[in-house]
C-alpha cells in the first residue's frame, strides 16, 4: 500500500485534478491520498493558503474582509465547474468558508490556523467528491476522526507519538481515503497547522502510521536537482539519496520536500519517492536509508541567504570553562537559535538567521557578550549567505574541502567561514549575499560538470 500526497500546484484547477485521477487510480496500491489546499496556476498567481491568510487577517483587524473571500471562493468554484460537480458540493465549501472566517476570534493565533487549514479540508472534500463521481470509491477522512494529534503550537505543530497507532486504522477504509494536508487536532480538540508546506508532513506522519511501502510526493518537478535551477540552468537530477543528505539540503534551501517532513518517514525506514504530476512516468528521485556511492563526493549543493554572524573574541577563551553554554544562553534569552557555531582557540562564531534579531536586540546582545563574558572583540556581519556541499561520499574522499575552496577562490569569492558537520555528510561555506550565486555556479562546475564540458 502506498501514501500519496500531491502538493498545491498539483491541484491548482480542473485540469491538474484530472491528472491526479489517472495517477492515483493507475496503481491499485495508490491509497491514501494527502492532498493541499489549490496552489498557484501560474506564477503570479496567489495561492489559497495565501489568500485565506489575507482574509483572516482583515477579520481580524476590521471583522470583515473584502474581495478576497469571492476570490477565494471562485477558486474551488472553477475546479466545480471544471470537473462539473454536483451543486451541493460547491455550496458546502461557500457555506463553510464562510463560517470558518466568521468563528471565534478570541484567539487570533488559533484562529488563523482554524482559516489556513480550511484550505485543505475543503479541497479534500472536493476531491473526494470528484473521485466519486468519476466511479471510484473515495472517503474524505479528517484528521480528527483519524486521530492525528498534534501540540498546541500554532502554525508550527508537532505530530504527538499517539496518533501513530490510530492512523493504522486508516488501512481499513474500503477504497480510497482522501486526507487534508497540512493540520491536525490538539487534545483540546483545536485545529492547528504545521509549518508553511506542511502538506509533506502530513504525508510523512501517515505512510509511517500506516505501515506504508512507500511515500509518493508529487510536486511539479521532475527530480530533485543536485543545485536550484533558478541558479544553474538545467542541473542534474538526483536520482537517489539519503534522508541525511535530503535533509541537510532541505535545511538550507532545497523547497521541493519540507525538511521536517523526513523524519517520520525515516523513522519506520519507508523511502520517499518525489515524482512529478506532469510527468507521472518519470522515475523521480528515491530518497532510501543507504545508497551506493557512484556520485563522487558531493550529491547537492545548497545555498540561502538572510545569515548573520556574531563573531566573539577573547584571548585564553580555550581554558574558559562553560564560554560556549554562557554566551548561547544570552541569545536563548533573547529567543534565539543558532544554526552554527565554528570556532578556534580563541574565537568562536555563532550563525543565525537574521530575521531573528532587529538591530535594537543585536546592540544589547553586543553589550551583554562584553559586559557578562568579558569579550575582547564582538562583531556583527549580517547578509550572509551559507551554502551548503552534501554527499555521503564525502567521508571516503579526501581534498573535497580543498576543491571546494579553490573553485571558490578561482571565482574571486571570499569565504568568509567555513564547517564541516559532524556527520561529515555537508561542508558549509560563509559567503557575501552578493556573492551566493557566484559561489553555488562555482562549486556545481567543479562538482558536477566534467573539466571537458567547461
Ligand atoms: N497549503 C499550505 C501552504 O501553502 C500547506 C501545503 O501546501 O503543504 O503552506
């Protein structure tokens, strides 16, 4: 038995919807299906998580919102039209959306996750609607019927262990069960959302609970690519690869899996195979517990911008007991996590993401690092960007760091720090945000592409 999900552009109108048909009932094994609320039918289009997120947000400022709400409306009203659905499934959507945007506000974090979510549940009921219709047997399932129960954190939940015991009675369903992505119940019976593209998890948390032989993610690409095509034109496809080495690619940067969405998947050892709805007979990429090295050393490059390093410096700070712990426990007090932490002898450098501290937070935590840890010298880079070399072939080959360092060098980047993981399966690399794409086309032509080619 196979989880299928299919994210937003998959479903983004009649058309798409139809293609997901022929996928899902082309492979008797095909039968829970994870589904996203529509996505973007092009480019400039606006997606309806997007757009319900825009009309909670007028609720709630002004109790009412505008044209957004038909916009939104018409969206599933042209898939109904399309796929010339009964009336009464249309008029359960219009009536439901209308409720949802009218319910309890007392809560504006619970509420607005109570809208989001309304995205995907009224598709699922739509698509299984549409299954119906077309002769196949399909039952919309909520999450709450199916006990996926999840923490009270709003727009970022956690799947609670529990919930895996009860999903495994999802395999009973006769025919195939349609499944809203992206949310599930708190104890208290609230809705709550998972991060943004948090369908993938959905998907995730059921082919674990399930059993599954296989997670199917259908997205709009053919592969996943060894680096982003928006930054190297027509990169290779990566035809197999380790949850460690998606992960790590997922982290910074890589959109086309969410990176939390791994783990449940890695945990009961069931690959994920992301495939392409517009393409539906292309292999995809298998992402497996262990694969062969054939690859040479790196499997994928991934880079991201917005980092931002605080760099201390203190002489004797090796024979400094508890430096590290006192110096990350003044950015905990200030809410913030770290991404890296590399250091020497008498350095060390913390990397976070910088939208997560405003320049009134940095100067104080400045004058605390001098104050509180006697710092000899503490300076603040922002607009950095890190990217990211990853391959389980890494550990066996020697000189990847100096390769590396060198393309770099060739291409007139100046690295401004570099880490090595401890899993040794990713190298990072500090560089200018001016300089990421540079620096990525840099590595993919020393990584990836034969000296010939060049
Ligand atoms: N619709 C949600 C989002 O746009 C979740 C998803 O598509 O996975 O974030």
């Amino acid at each position: 038995m196979k989880v299928v999900k299919f994210g937003g552009s998959s479903l983004s109108s009649g058309e798409q919807l139809k293609k997901v048909y022929q996928i899902v009932t082309s492979d008797p094994e095909r039968k829970i299906v994870v589904v996203s609320a529509p996505g973007k039918r092009s480019p400039e289009d606006t997606k309806v998580t997007d757009l319900l997120i825009q009309c909670g947000d007028s609720y709630l400022k002004n109790g009412h919102c505008g044209d957004e709400a038909e916009v939104l409306i018409e969206r599933y009203a042209s898939i109904a039209r399309d796929l010339e659905l009964p009336q009464h499934v249309m008029e359960e959507i219009r009536s439901n959306i209308k409720e949802v945007l009218e319910s309890d506000r007392t809560d504006a974090e619970k509420y607005m996750d109570t809208v989001k979510a309304s995205g995907e549940d009224n598709h699922a009921k739509l698509i299984a609607a549409y299954f119906n219709k077309m002769g196949s047997k399909a039952t919309y399932v909520n999450p709450q019927d199916a006990g996926l129960y999840v923490s009270d954190e709003p727009g970022n939940a956690q799947v609670l262990p529990t919930s895996y015991e009860s999903l495994l009675k999802l395999r009973d369903y006769e025919g195939i069960v349609i499944f809203p992505g992206f949310f599930g119940y708190t104890k208290e019976g609230k809705i709550a959302t998972f991060s943004r593209s948090g369908s993938d998890i959905t998907g995730s948390i059921l082919a674990n609970g399930t059993k599954a032989k296989v997670y199917e993610n259908f997205t709009d690409v053919d592969a996943v690519y060894s680096v982003n095509p928006t930054i190297v034109n027509q990169p290779k496809e990566i035809k197999e690869l380790t949850y460690r080495e998606m992960r790590e690619l997922s982290y910074a940067g890589f959109s086309v899996f969410h990176d939390e969405a791994l783990i449940p998947a890695f945990r009961a050892g069931i690959p994920v195979n992301v495939k392409n709805t517009n393409n539906p007979s292309a292999p995809g990429t298998l992402i497996v517990n262990e694969r062969e090295n054939t690859n040479g050393p790196v499997i994928g490059i991934a880079s991201d911008k917005g980092f931002c390093s605080i760099y201390i410096s203190k002489y004797l700070m090796n024979r400094e007991l508890g430096f590290g712990r006192k110096l990350l426990q003044i950015l905990e007090e200030h809410g913030i996590s770290y991404e890296h932490v590399p250091s020497g002898i008498d350095d060390i450098t913390v990397i976070i993401r910088e939208s997560q501290m405003n320049s009134k937070d940095e100067a104080l935590i400045v004058e605390r690092i001098y104050d509180e840890l006697h710092a000899d010298n503490v300076k603040v880079e922002r607009n950095l960007a890190m990217l990211m070399i990853v391959g389980e072939g890494m550990r066996q080959n020697i000189g990847t760091t100096a390769r590396a360092s060198k393309a770099l060098a060739n291409a007139g980047v100046n690295i401004e720090m570099i880490n090595q993981g401890s899993s040794e399966v990713s190298m990072m690399f500090g560089v200018k945000g001016s300089n990421e794409h540079k620096a990525v086309e840099a590595l993919y032509n020393e990584f990836f592409v034969p000296v010939a080619a060049l």
